[in-house]
C-alpha cells in the first residue's frame, strides 16, 4: 500500500489547467479544420505537431523561441517524411531508421539536457507515425499522403508558433517563461561518457527489435508493441525509480482506457460508425488537455492520458473487436516488460559505472 500511494501520490501545485485549456483552443483548430475538409487521417499530425512544438518551447527572448522552435518543426517534418514515407515499406528498412533516430536521439544529450528532451518528442513521434502510417495503410478505405502528414506537422507547429508570437505581442513584448517551465531548461553542452553512449545504444536496439518483432512478423496490432516499450523506458539513467514505475503504470492504464474506447465502434457501421469516429477524436484531444494540464500532479495518470490518446487516434481507421483488444493487450505488456528490462539493465550500468576500478576487480586501489 505505501508503494501504490507514492505512484499515485498527486500535487495539487502541479495542475496548470490554462495551459490546459490553451492547448484545447490550439487543437481545436485543426480538429475542426480536418472536419470541414474531410481529410481526419492527418490529424493526429497536426496535433502532434502542436503539443510537441509547445512541450519544446523554450520562452524567453520571441526570436530566440522562434529560431528554436523553427528548427524544431524542421527536424519533425523530415522525421515525419521518414516516418510515412517508408512506413509501409520493408520491415529492415523500418529497424533501421528506429535505430538511427533512437540512437542519434540518445546522443543528444552532449548538447544539453533542453534539446536531448526535445529530441526523445522527436524520436516518441518517429515511432507514433510509424504505426499512425502501419494503420492507414492496412485500410484499404484510407489514403494518406507523406506530404500531407509533412504539412499537417509543420502546420500544427506553426499554429503555435503563431499563438506563442500573439500571446508575446498581448504581453507587449516582454520575455516569457517557457510554457512547461517544470520540463529541464539547461542547454550547457555534456561530456558523453562510456555508460551514456551504451546506454543510447541499448535504447536504440530495443526499439530497432521491438520494430523488427511488430512489423517483421507482421504481428496484428503490433505497433503497440513499440509504442509500449518507448513510453516505458525511462530517457535517462540518472532518472528516479519511482518515475519509472509511475510510467510503467501509465502505460497500461492508458492501454487499457483505450481499449474501452476502442470497442465502442466495433458494431458499428454508416452514418454511426462515423459520429462515433468523430466522437473518440474528441476524447483524444480531450486526453491531451488533461495531459497537458496534471503533467506534474501526477506521472502516472499523465503518461496514461498520453498512451490513451495516441492508441486511440492510430487505431481508429482499424475495426475492432474482442480478439483485437486481447492482441493490444498481450503487446502492451510485451513492451512494458521489454522497457522494464532495459531499465533494470540500465541499473546496473549505473551502479556499475558509479564504482572505483578496485570496486569492480575486488581489489585495493594501489
């Protein structure tokens, strides 16, 4: 009972529902603009594309903010090219663009902590749009365009860009405090020292074979297996134990809500089936809000909002039924396991690396 009540021990100090209902106006706009064209397949691009751009946003000085958040969005928009261009494809060419955008991700650190976090939103979303363009490929009602994924990214960027630059404008021009002031704002520069460069390695494989095992045995459902895994493994070996349970936990609760809601369209068909469609994109968005509103009230419940809503949005263009959520399931724990396999190997890297060379042979130090 005290294990379950630090996972789930909540801060009334970290709710910040006006960024939360920022968020919502945000994503609203593309929601309905997708509505009204009739295109909901680039949606979740769109939506990405804005809650990453904010999560990465670095306030203070609007043209610093600007060029950093620029090339944010180019960085995203080349992954996601990547992303949908070849995710159809050969499942090698898969394994190894997961394993060179893991890896590169990892090695971010040596340009601070600020930009390695914004690199893992980039590296979360190349795995997001794998499976986003897995999905719509395998509905034969469905056509997605790489391009159009391009621009509903970077448009989704944009739009906060636009409102960050309104919003600085409205305060007449003053220097603002970055939107997730609680993310890491260090940009200092860091040595990539031997247990970091092997622990990005180890990232980078797990997730190149999660990739291998889902699309190389062309598992059903099987991009929750990466997914699983990416939103269980902690981005750091220095990062808390407790945390890493707290994301653990998440991410089967938030598998779990979503394969609720991904049962009610399941007997549905017509002019049904599309308003309930609409209506689960609805929630999603709703998901993000709150995760963007109780990132820091609670990790557990943050990371479940977050996993929720990503599942929803890839799986809606796929029907489902019973036997479809117990693959979902079955994938989820295989990622969560394989993520809290790495963990406790990343432990050890840590323990070991934290000891004298006299430590590790068993003999005085000379």
């Amino acid at each position: 009972m005290g294990w379950l009540s630090k996972v789930f021990a909540c801060d009334p100090r970290g709710l910040n529902w006006p960024r939360a209902v920022g968020f919502l106006d945000v994503g609203m706009v593309p929601l309905f603009v997708f509505w009204a064209i009739g295109y909901e397949q680039y949606l979740l691009s769109a939506l990405f594309g804005a809650l990453f751009v904010a999560l990465a946003d670095p306030g203070g000085n609007f043209g610093h903010r600007a060029f950093d958040l620029s090339l944010f969005t180019l960085i995203g928009a080349g992954v996601t090219a990547l992303a949908f261009g070849i995710g159809a494809d050969a499942w090698g060419w898969l394994v190894l663009a997961a394993f060179l955008v893991t890896l590169a991700a990892g090695l971010a650190l040596a340009f601070g902590v600020r930009r390695f976090v914004s690199a893992l939103l980039i590296n979360l979303w190349f795995i997001i749009a794998v499976g986003v363009e897995s999905g719509l490929h395998g509905a034969s009602h469905i056509t997605s365009h790489t391009w159009a994924q391009v621009v509903s990214w970077t448009g989704g960027a944009a739009l906060w860009i636009l409102v960050a630059f309104l919003w600085w404008l409205i305060r007449g021009r003053a220097d603002l405090p970055q939107p997730f002031s609680e993310l890491p704002g260090d940009t200092s520069r860091r040595k990539l020292t031997p247990p970091l460069i092997l622990f990005a390695l180890i990232r980078a494989l797990v997730i190149a074979g999660t990739i291998a095992l889902a699309y190389g045995l062309d598992l059903s459902y099987g991009s929750w297996l990466p997914i699983a895994a990416m939103v269980a493994m902690k981005p750091s070996l220095q990062q808390a134990t407790l945390v890493s349970v707290q994301r653990l936990v998440g991410a089967l609760l938030g598998a779990g809500f979503a394969l609720l809601l991904l049962l009610v369209p399941a007997n549905e068909d017509g002019l049904r089936l599309f308003a309930v469609e609409r209506g689960l994109e609805v929630v999603a968005l709703v998901l993000l809000m709150h995760a963007a509103a109780i990132r820091f009230w609670n990790y557990a419940f943050y990371s479940a909002a977050i996993a929720a809503a990503v599942l929803v949005l890839i799986d809606l263009p796929q029907p489902s039924d019973h036997s479809a959520e117990g693959y979902r399931v079955l994938w989820t724990l295989c990622g969560v396991g394989i993520g809290l396999l790495v963990m406790v190997l990343a432990g050890l890297l840590a323990k070991r690396a934290g000891k004298t060379p006299a430590q590790r042979t068993g003999k005085p130090n000379e």
